[in-house]
C-alpha cells in the first residue's frame, strides 16, 4: 500500500529516521561510520550484534529482494517468508 509523504505526520518521519538512521541527513546513502561501528563490534563480540543499515539500504531491499537477505549473519530465517519473490531458504 503506498501513502504519500505528506499523509505522514511530520513527527512519525523524524522518529522514523532518528530511530533508523540517526546521520540520514549527513551521508549519501551508505553511512560508513556506522558500518564499520557495527564490523568493529560484531568482530569483537563474535556474533551480529548491530547492523548499519541507512534507511536508504533498507528500501533497495524491500524494493529489490534478493537471496542474500535470507539467513545471513546467522540470523536464520528471519526476514524470508515463504513465498517471497527474490528470496531463498537456506539449502533450497
């Protein structure tokens, strides 16, 4: 279902990009600063811990799924449902 930008309330935009990409404003799409936080503490903890997704990442994959969203950083199958276009379980 598509609502247009301006049927959202200013202050649900601004939570929106605070809670997801606090440096939306800053960066052109990828923000590195983030990404290599995140590397640095999923490689210190072992485990993924923090992604470092922009806002702008996260709509090319809803946009554009591919196989690569599905079970990566051992994070099972969370976010491929069956049947989703573009997206493969593991083993299939």
């Amino acid at each position: 279902m598509f609502v247009p930008l301006a049927a959202i309330p200013a202050l649900l935009q601004t939570a929106v990009v605070v809670a997801e990409d606090q440096h939306f404003y800053e960066h052109h799409g990828v923000d590195w600063p983030a990404r290599v936080a995140a590397l640095s503490l999923d490689i210190r903890e072992r485990s993924a811990i923090r992604g470092a997704s922009s806002i702008t990442e996260q709509v090319v994959r809803m946009v554009h799924p591919r196989p690569r969203n599905c079970g990566h950083a051992g994070r099972g199958l969370r976010g491929c449902p069956p049947g989703r276009p573009g997206c493969q379980r593991r083993g299939s």
